[in-house]
C-alpha cells in the first residue's frame, strides 16, 4: 500500500462517527502478573494460552491479555494494581508469585483473581476451605513445603559429599524467603548439613553471590523458587559452570539452560490450570464455587552433561526415578 492511501485510511478511520466506533464490542480482559520475564517465560505463557483455548478463548480474538512481567521488581506491584483495580479488569492471573497474589487480595475483593501458589491457601487467609473458596480467588496449590525438602534431600544424594551448602534468596519476596528458610533450615538438620544464606535482589547482586562463593567455597548450592531467579537460568547455569559448583534448582527450565539438577512442580501444568479456571469465570463461573486444585505433577530433572563436567558420578537410583535425563 502506498503512503498516501495509508493516510486516506488512518483519516477515515478517525472520521467514523462516534455512535458506529462504541458499537464495536470491547473484548474482556485478563490481567496476567508474573514475577519472570516474558522471555523466560515463552513454554509457560504457552501452557497459559493452551488452557485458555480449551475453554474456547484465544488471545486477540475474545480475549485480551494484559501482561505485567515484574522481573523481581515487587515494588511496581501497587500502582499496576491500582491501574487494574481502577479498570476493573475480568480476571487478574497470577500464576506462581506469592508476592503479587497476596497484594492482588488486598487491592481488590470482586474482582476475580486465579492463582497458583505453593503454600496453603486457606492458612494464607486467600480462601475459606479449598473445596469452596468463598471469595473472589482460586486456583491451584503445589505444596512448596515438601517439594522443598525433597529437593534438598535430592541434592544430598547426588552430592553425598556436600555439608556446607549455600541457600540463595531474594530477600525482596519476603514472605517467600521466610518459608523457604524455614523449611531448609528443618531438612537440613535432619541430613546433617549446614546451612549459609545468601542474598540476590537483582542481576547484579546473582553475580556478586557468585563471587562470594568463589571465596567461601560451599559444598553446593540450593536456589529459592523464585520467579526472578527462574528468568536468570542461563546467567544461573554460566556462572556455576564456571566456577564448578553443584547447584539444585526449582523449576526444569534451569535444568534444560544446564543446571545440575530441578526438582519441583510442573510449572506449564500449573499455568495451563490458570488458564482453564480464567477461561471458566470469563464464562461465567465463580471464583467462590470453582475449588482450589492441588498439583499431582512434580519434575525431577538432571543434567548428564553438567554431572560429568562437574566430575558427579550420578548413582544408579537417582538415574531410576529421574522424570528426564539431559544428555
């Protein structure tokens, strides 16, 4: 099309009479709030997307989707949820960041919010009892709590010879970081291991950790399941690499980027549940009525390429029970 027929068409576009532009249907809008980046997040978004779409709802057809990729920035959470409260969004999804549900429940009581969270629900104050939330949120629990201890019992098998192991958090997601320690903290003492925690709010800080670690020297390293650290895998993986240190991580695509080992829920399962349940309000459902599902997919992953690099003979039962192993 050539440049001036462009602007013949922009010009009667803008010309139509106000009546005919407020026939034109306005679509419903899903508010979708992550913790990660959107390129770190294109095989979860997907299952997002593939859930909504067995509802019967595609993205830019009777839907639009609004995302808001904080990237561990927590801080920008009150005025994104203002803007969405102000404009009374049809959903707001919040698949896996603990921080922003918690806030997303403050900031609004009707509009329905679907989550994905790790610890209990109805002790979080997000619904009444899981079969019937009550309120204007449900979603999908994946127990957090024995997902965690496993992975750290699964780190001490593979690295029998690891005491001294290195927790990594991001103090900016404060109520996950509390549960995170707790529950490291009670597993260690049963294995028999000792624990040093270490901070990371942003890019920055991940490498400076790595370069206390090249100091300090622990055994191994657990990292926080946190959406922020999820988005760093590549910077993750390069960094341990380097400087040879056994790593536990707590979602497959930090395992698939070339981390040793991920243990913990099917992350692409929880978010494509998200997308069922918002598709299912959009159609009329309530939140108070759909109850809260609990994740039965769990992923244990290891990384031959990164164990043999690492000089890690990976015994024959963990080999056994592993759901993938990458060559």
């Amino acid at each position: 099309m050539r440049r001036r027929e462009f602007v013949t068409l922009v010009g009667g576009a803008a010309s139509w009479p106000l009546a005919a532009r407020a026939q034109q249907p306005s679509l419903p809008v899903i508010a979708f709030i992550s913790s990660r980046s959107a390129d770190a997040s294109v095989r979860v978004a997907a299952a997002f997307h593939k859930g909504l779409n067995e509802t019967g709802y595609v993205e830019g057809q009777n839907v639009t989707i609004e995302y808001h990729w904080l990237e561990g920035r927590y801080d920008r959470l009150s005025a994104i949820l203002a803007n969405l409260v102000g404009r009374h969004v049809a959903v707001i999804a919040i698949p896996g960041s603990k921080p922003s549900l918690l806030a997303a429940k403050t900031a609004t009581t009707t509009i329905p919010i679907v989550f994905g969270v790790g610890e209990d629900p109805v002790r979080l104050g997000l619904v009444a009892n899981l079969a019937r939330p009550g309120g204007n949120a449900t979603g999908i629990n994946f127990f957090v709590g024995e997902v965690e201890a496993k992975r750290l019992r699964l780190l001490h098998d593979l690295v029998p010879k690891a005491v001294r192991v290195a927790v990594l958090v991001n103090p900016a997601n404060v109520s996950n970081t509390e549960t995170t320690l707790h529950i490291v903290q009670e597993a260690a003492h049963t294995l028999g291991l000792q624990i040093e925690i270490v901070n990371a709010t942003t890019i920055s800080e991940i490498d400076a950790a790595f370069a206390s670690f090249a100091r300090e020297r622990p055994d191994a390293l657990f990292v926080q399941p946190e959406g922020f650290f999820v988005s760093r895998a590549v910077q993750f993986a390069t960094l341990a690499a380097r400087d040879k240190i056994p790593a536990a991580y707590p979602e497959r695509d930090m395992a698939a980027a070339g981390g040793l080992m991920s243990y913990g829920t099917d992350a692409a399962d929880m978010y494509r549940q998200v997308g069922i349940y918002s598709g299912r309000i959009l159609k009329g459902a309530k939140p108070a009525d759909l109850p809260v599902l609990q994740s039965t997919k769990f992923e244990f992953l290891i990384n031959m390429q990164t164990a043999r690099a690492l000089g890690i003979e990976v015994p024959s039962g963990l080999l056994s029970i592993a759901d993938e192993i990458i060559e």
